[in-house]
C-alpha cells in the first residue's frame, strides 16, 4: 500500500478509494485508427471466432433446441426500452438525450448470461483442436457428429477447469459437460449456492474455496497444471475468451442495421457494460471499435467497492493494482463484478480504446433492477443492472460536456442511440428473483 500513495494525489483514485460514485473519462482515449493499429489484434481474429462458432451452429442446434430458430447461434436479443427511458429521464435530470437499447445477453441460451459468449466459445475451440488432432474432426465436417457417443467417449478423458464467481463457471461447466468433457469449477465460497446446485446437476465437479475468488483461480490452476489431459480456462488473460465475446459487436451491426439504426459521425453509438475481470466488456469494445471506429464511445459500469477496471487503468497499473490496495473491501451484491483485479490483458488492449468507466453504489442495482421490471417486464441480475443508470450518470459527469464538445457529437445528440449491456438473469432462480426484488440497501 506505501508505494502506491502517490497515486492518492490524483482525485479519481480519491474518489474511487472513498467509495464515491464516480466517472472517469479516459485521458489515454485515441482515434480508433490509430488505436487499433497499435494493436496485435485485428478483425481477422474477430472473423475466425465468428466462422468457428457458425461451424459449430449444427451442433449447438442438436444439442440445444432452444438454438434452433437463430440457427444453432447463441444470440440475443436488442429491444428498445422506451418507458425505462422516459423513467430515467423523468427520475434523474440531466440525463443524455437518443433513444435507448437494451442488449439482453441477460436472455442468451445456453448460459443465460454474457459468459456464453466467450465461455463456451473457448470450450468449443479446444474441443475443435482435440477432435482435429486426434483425425476424428475437419474443419469441412457437419459439427452435428460431436453429438454422437463415440465423441463423448474421446473427450471423457481430458478436463477443463475454471475459476469462477458463478456465471464463467455455468458457461464453461454447461458446455464441457454437454461434449463429454469432465469439468472442474473452482469457486469462492460466497459463489451464490443456487449456481454451484445447478453445475452439479449436469455433472459438474464443483470445488469451493474459503478465501475469494483469486484464491480460488490459484488454486484451481495449480491442480489443472499438474495435469497434462487438464485444460484451464483462463479468465484474466484468455485471448480465445476475449475473442468469443468480440464476436458480439459483428451480431450487433446486423442488429442495428436489421431495426434502421444509424451509427456514424452525425448519429453517434453509447455503449455501456458491466465490467468485472474485464473479458467481456474488453473484447465486445475491441468488437466494436473495428466496426464503427470513432463513432462508438464505450463505458464500463462497476460498483464503488469493486472497480478494479477503473482502478487499473486510471493508474495504468493494470492488474498490479488491487481494489484491496487502495482500501475497498471487493465486496459487492453485483456478484458477476466481485472482481478485486483487473486482467492486464484486457486493461492493455482498452487503455486507447476506452471513452470511460463510472461507479455506482450497490443500491442503485436493485432500484434499477425493479424499475426495468416495472417498466418494461423485463428481468436482469443485479451486476447487469449496472449499466442501466448510464444516460443519467454519465450526463451529470463533469467533462462530459467537454468530451461531446471536443468529439464533435455535442449537436447530434438527439440522434443518439444507447445500448445498456444486460450481462445476465436467465437462470437465476425465482426465488432468489424473488430475494433480489425484496433487497433494499437502505
Ligand atoms: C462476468 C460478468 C460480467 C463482466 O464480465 P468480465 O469478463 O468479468 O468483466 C458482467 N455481468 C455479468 C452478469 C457477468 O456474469
């Protein structure tokens, strides 16, 4: 903690070590252009993720029929939120003006959260491997076959492993289990009990851990490194996970186009994401930069006692930076976000990309969360409920009236279209739907 006093004297690292709701918009934020081509990463890697995941579609479709009317893609739907709108505006002045989307990752199969995007994107791309070393899969072959118990039997005898808070483990167990795999899922004790149920009812090996959730990432990768037929999936510097969920912002152009939104230089893009370990916010940013460039201003969303994202970059030590070492307790209702550092990884691919990142009090995720249901019957978790407040947050933030100014935006703002990332909810029980509606924090 000495040594990293002097970051005190900047006044968002106060703020964030007071637990004070915040923003923060990014200094190190550049054209996309120039960004982008800083980076060893490229549209390609985008492109390969998305044509590995259509091989996959036969199968993803035969073993989850709830798949088959978008083809075996595990996709989402972006719904319009009007009346959450009007309520937002009526509730919290000021507030930015454009229509507003909801992304409801909150609904994909499979999964039920964001985590079945690159979770179970991994898992299928290691599958892939196995299958085409061993001469038992091409690359030209209908998927479907995976399904068929000769299959199983091949990948019976390898295991992949995870840490996991709850929604990463659900993504990785559901998929490796229905394949064959046996799986492993490491988890802090405080993980919710009704996700450590569900895994060990799909065959599921579930191993808790009483110290958090990087005890519980420690120790799950030591034993599945003292394994050669043991796979880790690797949440904080997985380049096959970062790449699954980039895949999103090529499914959310066809969206966008297929409803008749604009985005370009008159008709600018808010996306905001519930940000844990960074994975998923990082590669749906890295996504959407390639597409639109300029014209897309990406937010993360974290809880004031968790903000390790915003910690990590607003000091620019990435992950050499816990929210422990400034004095937050890393502890949070939003469980999906309970993450005290950031991926290094993802903190150094966002760093230019990134327009900014805000806190919120836990709080405001249940109030969020009643007032999405109210107005518009739609349930969402409370760590994807972070990103609701964002037109109001970021409206009252002090730069923003510069950052819109000096993006060229400030006059197109009735144009504007925001897209709130709902990060997960399906499979939450609904009798902890229930507990979570009866949650008032003060
Ligand atoms: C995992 C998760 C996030 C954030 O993803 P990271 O990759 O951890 O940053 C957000 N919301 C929910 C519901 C999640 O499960």
């Amino acid at each position: 903690m000495e040594m990293k006093h002097r970051y005190f004297e900047d006044p968002i690292v106060r703020k964030i070590a007071e637990a004070e709701e915040c923003v923060w918009l990014n200094p190190h934020l550049r054209p996309a252009e120039a960004a982008l081509a800083a980076l060893p990463y490229s549209r390609a890697d985008v492109e390969d993720a998305a044509l590995r995941l259509a091989r996959f579609a036969p199968y993803i479709k035969r073993c989850f029929p709830e798949t088959a009317a978008d083809g075996g893609l595990i996709e989402s739907p972006l719904t319009e939120i009007p009346h959450m709108a009007a309520f937002l505006r009526k509730s919290s002045a000021p507030c930015l003006p454009g229509r507003m989307l909801l992304k409801r990752d909150s609904d994909l199969a499979v999964a039920g959260s964001v985590k079945a995007r690159g979770g179970i994107y991994e898992v299928l791309k290691h599958a892939e491997a196995r299958a085409c070393a061993a001469g038992l899969l091409r690359e030209t072959d209908d998927y479907s076959i995976l399904a068929e118990p000769e299959y199983k039997r091949f990948f019976q005898q390898y295991e992949i492993a995870v840490g996991s808070t709850g929604n990463l483990g659900l993504s990785i167990g559901i998929m490796s289990a229905a394949l064959g795999f046996r799986v492993t899922v490491h988890m802090s004790a405080d993980a919710r009990a009704w996700k450590k149920d569900l895994l060990r009812s799909k065959g599921v090996r579930v191993m808790e851990y009483a110290g958090d959730y990087s005890e519980a990432v420690r120790q799950g990768r030591a034993l599945s490194e003292a394994d050669p037929m043991s796979y880790f999936v690797d949440d904080e510097n997985s380049v096959d996970l970062f790449m699954g969920y980039a895949v999103a912002a090529l499914r959310l152009q066809g969206q966008l186009a297929a409803q008749g939104i604009a985005v370009d230089a008159e008709h600018p893009l808010f996306v905001t994401i519930p940000c844990g370990v960074g994975g998923a916010p990082g590669g749906i940013t890295f996504g959407l930069k390639l597409i639109y460039g300029d014209n897309v201003h990406v937010f993360y969303a974290e809880p004031v006692q968790c903000p390790c994202m915003l910690l990590g970059l607003a000091t620019g030590l990435n992950q050499n930076i816990s929210v422990q070492d400034v004095g937050l307790s890393g502890k949070t209702h939003a469980d999906g976000l309970a993450v005290g550092r950031p991926s290094g990884f993802v903190g150094g691919i966002v760093r230019t990309l990134l327009s900014g990142a805000y806190t919120l009090e836990d709080d405001r995720l249940y109030n969020m969360m009643r007032a999405l249901m109210e107005c518009e019957s739609i349930f969402i978790e409370p760590s994807a409920c972070a990103c609701l407040p964002a037109p109001s947050l970021l409206a009252a933030a002090p730069g923003m009236e510069a950052y819109l100014v000096a993006h060229g935006i400030s006059a197109h703002m009735e144009n504007a279209t925001h897209v709130l990332w709902a990060t997960g909810g399906r499979l939450v029980p609904e009798a902890v739907r229930e507990e979570y509606r009866n949650t008032y924090l003060r």
